[in-house]
C-alpha cells in the first residue's frame, strides 16, 4: 500500500470521485461484497433484484423500509465529510462530480451538492408505471405491512432505486460519463470496481490521461490496470489525508 500522501488540488481542474458502499461503513451500514457484507443473504439476493418488484411488492417494501431506518438513523462519517469539505473549498474554476452507487443519502447530508446516484435514492419512491408523469419524490413514511399506490394512475409505487437486472438512469449515466471526458483526477473510494459500468470509469478517466487513485479497505482481486495507485484501510482514516482539505 502507498504512504498517504496529500493531494495538491492546485494543478487539478475536473476532479471526479465514485463512491461504493465501503465508504459508509463507518456509519454503520453494510456493504453487498467483500467480508462482513450481507449481498450473500437470501432476503437480499430477493429483494434487491427486479423480479421482486412484480413477485413480492409486499416483501420489497419491508425490505427497504427497514433500510429506510437504517440509513435514517445513520450519520455520515469523517469520509463523507471530508469530500464535502473538499467540494466547499476548492475555488470556482474547478469541477468536482461525486459519483455514487450508495442509495443512503448520507452524501448529501454530509453538506455534498454535485452528487449522481446511480443506483437511486432510498429515501424516494416513484411509481411503476414507467408512463405516470408522477415524479420521484422523497418521504419518510414506512411501508412495512402495505403497499402505496399512486395518486395519479393508481398503480403500485416502489423505492425509487436500481435493483439487479434493471437499468441505470439514463440521465445518471449521461452526466456520468460527460463528468469523465474532462476528467484530470479520478478517485474510486469504498467500492470493489467490479460492478458495470461504474467498472469502466476508471479505464475512461484514464484513457484522457487523467491521475487514478483507488482507497478501499480491500486490494481489487485481480487487481484493475487502470489505477495507478492504490490506498487500502478505512476511508474514514485515509480521505481526511489524503484530499488536503482547505489547500486549494
């Protein structure tokens, strides 16, 4: 692993970071892969891939409210914070996207503005029906023991979140992959780099020449050519070091 060295954000202008779930961690939620996670659980190989959606809307719901709470009652961490910080401080003339496939929020309620959730929020619902013009909106309420039903067209509604099997949002995807074309530094943090696409960003911040960091508790099994360093440990412990909050 390489000495933790901070970043000097002066000589950078298209910063972009992709968060997993290993960055949240440390506010007490679990991550899908890796040791520790619960992605080997039967209730979540159900209920997080699209088949529930139709076979088990009833189960989904209880599912999801649950991690509703949990990640309500969640508190971002020195992680979080510190990308945050680093957004606030750096000056006008540079780009900083946060790319993230949690589902949390707690990016957000760490003070991050210029965040793309790939896989969707947990805190929103939407409808089912793929025409309703009802839009996403975000709700506190639990639905534990009954299913909504939308106002507009009636038919069931659904945490607005990207299960297994589905597709990203096109909107995500885009502002994504024109956040990368610019790209002069790329950070991957709390994340395997196994999953698609987000396992081709780092091959396209590094095709336009751009420096590649990766910080995860974990080295990637095998190991991705595209990034040129490496941090293993707590990204709670290893951010505040590394992006040199305020210096820029």
């Amino acid at each position: 692993m390489n000495e933790v060295v901070a970043i000097d954000f002066s000589t950078y202008t298209n910063i972009v970071v992709l968060t997993g779930a290993g960055i949240s961690v440390a506010s007490g939620l679990p991550t899908f892969r890796g040791s520790g996670s619960i992605g080997e659980e039967s209730s979540t190989k159900k209920y997080t891939s699209v088949e529930a959606v139709e076979q088990d809307p009833a189960g989904l719901w209880h599912y999801f409210s649950n991690f509703r709470i949990t990640a309500r009652q969640a508190i971002p961490n020195a992680a979080h914070l510190a990308l945050a910080n680093l957004e606030h401080h750096l000056r006008a003339d540079r780009s900083f996207t946060l790319i993230t496939q949690n589902v949390d929020g707690l990016h957000q309620r760490a003070g991050s503005q210029n965040v793309i959730e790939l896989h969707g929020n947990v805190h929103r619902t939407k409808c089912t029906n793929s025409q309703c013009t009802l839009e996403p909106y975000s709700e506190e309420n639990l639905h534990t023991d009954s299913i909504p039903s939308c106002k507009l067209c009636g038919h069931l509604l659904r945490p607005d979140i990207v299960l297994f099997g589905e597709f990203l949002s096109p909107l995500a995807d885009w502002q994504s992959k024109r956040s990368l074309r610019d790209c002069d530094l790329f950070l991957a943090v709390g994340t395997s780099g196994l999953v698609f696409p987000a396992a081709n960003f780092v091959r396209s911040a590094a095709y336009v020449g751009a420096r590649t960091i990766m910080v995860n508790l974990e080295a990637i099994d095998p190991p991705n050519p595209y990034f040129q360093e490496e941090y293993l440990g707590r990204a709670e412990e290893i951010l505040p070091q590394l992006l040199a909050i305020g210096r820029d």
